[in-house]
C-alpha cells in the first residue's frame, strides 16, 4: 500500500507543483499582481467553460449514467450537509461560524479533480469528471446557498425569498452551466462540420487546468491563516474523510465501473472552491474560519487523496 500511495503521489504531483508555483508567483510578484484579477475572467468565461464544453459534447449520456453519477455526489452532500448542520448546532456555533464549517464540508474545487482526473486517466477521466460537475454545480448551489441565505444576516438585505431567487437567476447566468448545457444539446447532433467547434474548444480547454491550479495557489495566503482548531477539524473530517469515504461505499454499491469509481472518489476527495471565502463573505458567514479551512484543506489534500487512492486503486 505504501508504495502504492508514492507512486499515486508522483502521478497526481504536478497539479499540487502547479498550485505551490502560484502561491510562489504571487508571493514574488512575477506576473504582476494585477494579473491574477485578469486572470480569473478569462479562466471563469472562457478556458473552464471551453474545457467543459468540449468534454460533455462528446460525451452521449444516458438516464442511467446521471441515475448513477448523480445518486453518488448527492448521498455525500446530503449527509455531509445535515452532519455539518447539526454538529454546529449541538456545539454552540454560530450560523456564521457553522455555515463556514457546511461550505467546507460540501463544496468541491471541481478544477482540482479534473486536473487529476485528467492526470490519471487523460480524456475519459476528464469527460467522467465533467458529468459529476453538470450534476453537482447547479445542486450544491441551490442547496448550500439557500442554508445561508435562510439563516445568515447579510448587511443591506433582509428579503430571504429575494435573496433565494436571486440564486437561481446567478445559476442561469453561470458560465460554467451555459457551456454543459450547449454541450448537452451538441452531444446530441451528430455532424462532422462540428470538428472545427470541437478543436477549438478542445485547444481553449487545453489551457484551462494549468492556469486554475496556478490561480488557486495565487489566493491562498497562508499570513492570513486563524487556527479555530475544533470547527476546522469538523470541516476537514467530513471534506477530505467521510464525504470520499461515502461516495466510494455509493458508488461500489450501485456498481459503477472501477474507472468511474475512482473519479467519484477523486472529485469527492479534492479541497472545497476557492470561491468559498467569496460566498462566506458575500452572504455574512465567517471569513475569517473560511480561509482557514480553505488553505488547511489544500495542504492537507496532498496527502489525503494520493491515500484514499491508494486504498482503492
């Protein structure tokens, strides 16, 4: 088992040497710090939405594969969720201190897991890794933001059916599900003129998990980092542990392909969003436990997932 974790480790190192070569980049300011800002436009509008079109497009999918795919990712949030909630409770927490446990616990840096599912499996790793994200974006959405939204104070707003419905109106505009959905309808039509759409989004594609893994090392900011132990612990229990643990038993169970497992493992097992400090700040949670659970999960997911993988690869 051990050589087995060292040898999934120098497979899967260079999306972590990508993501360390960010923190390094920014931290000496090489490219301009200003960049990074740029940067993430055209990660978010162009490159990730390019690389997903271009991976659901050639995918044909069946009711049976989003049976399966989708009863694994949502067993895991579902139970996650509910630990998450009542722990906080139980302990004392705060809605703003056990929102940001939740958003840790649930929320996956899908970019993270096509990078090592792109890694360890090349384009079918990455084409399963794009269906687990058309079912788990728009869910995880609607679930984990409508919790904050109902239960946190955000300054200015005080209409919670506003603030839900506004959630949906963000789902619709969301670049990411606008590209799975046209690459759903093209998956669909079978023509040999889409070869020029394909080659272009696939080049486009290309270029997007090499410099995601760069932005996320760029936003981390260890001088940043609170120690609240006990709600980190909770947090990174149920993210890096259980929720890829859960997934694993799921997936096995409904007998989903050896390949098919490990990518549900992989995309459950990955750090939750960099987008999660945004969120907490956006709608009131804690920020300050945010970054933290955010750049321990990271550093921590080094270790964690060429582990989990080992016992299961």
């Amino acid at each position: 088992m051990l050589s087995n974790f060292f040898q999934i480790f120098l497979l899967i190192s260079p999306v972590f040497i990508l993501i360390i070569l960010g923190n390094i980049l920014r931290r000496v300011g090489v490219p301009d710090i200003s960049f990074w800002d740029v940067n993430d436009k055209l990660v978010y509008w162009v490159l990730i939405p390019s690389l997903l079109f271009h991976h659901i497009s050639q995918i044909h999918l069946t009711s049976s594969m989003i049976y399966s795919y989708g009863v694994v990712i949502l067993s895991g949030l579902f139970i996650v969720t509910i630990v998450s909630v009542l722990m906080g409770k139980l302990l004392g927490y705060s809605p703003e201190s056990w929102s940001s446990i939740l958003q840790g616990a649930a929320r996956h840096n899908a970019f993270i897991a096509l990078a090592i599912a792109g890694s360890l499996f090349g384009d079918e790793g990455l084409a399963i890794g794009a269906v687990f994200m058309l079912l788990y974006v728009p869910s995880i959405n609607i679930v984990v933001i409508s919790i904050m939204v109902s239960n946190l104070k955000q300054p200015g707003k005080t209409d919670t059916a506003k603030g839900i419905a506004s959630i949906f109106i963000e789902l619709i505009k969301n670049p990411f599900i606008l590209a799975m959905i046209a690459g759903l309808f093209v998956s669909l039509i079978e023509s040999d003129e889409l070869i020029i759409v394909y080659e272009t989004s696939g080049l486009l594609g290309s270029a997007a998990l090499p410099i995601m893994l760069l932005t996320i090392g760029a936003k981390i900011k260890v001088r940043d980092l609170a120690l609240k132990i006990t709600p980190i612990i909770i947090s990174n229990s149920l993210k890096l542990i259980a929720f890829p643990i859960i997934a694993y038993i799921v997936a096995t169970f409904i007998g989903l392909s050896q390949l098919e497992v490990v990518v549900a493992v992989i995309f459950a097992s990955v750090p939750t969003a960099a987008s999660s400090y945004a969120l907490a700040k956006q709608f009131g949670g804690d920020e300050e436990l945010m970054t933290s659970i955010v750049t321990t999960q990271v550093a921590l997911s080094f270790i964690t997932i060429p582990l989990l993988l080992s016992f299961i690869a």
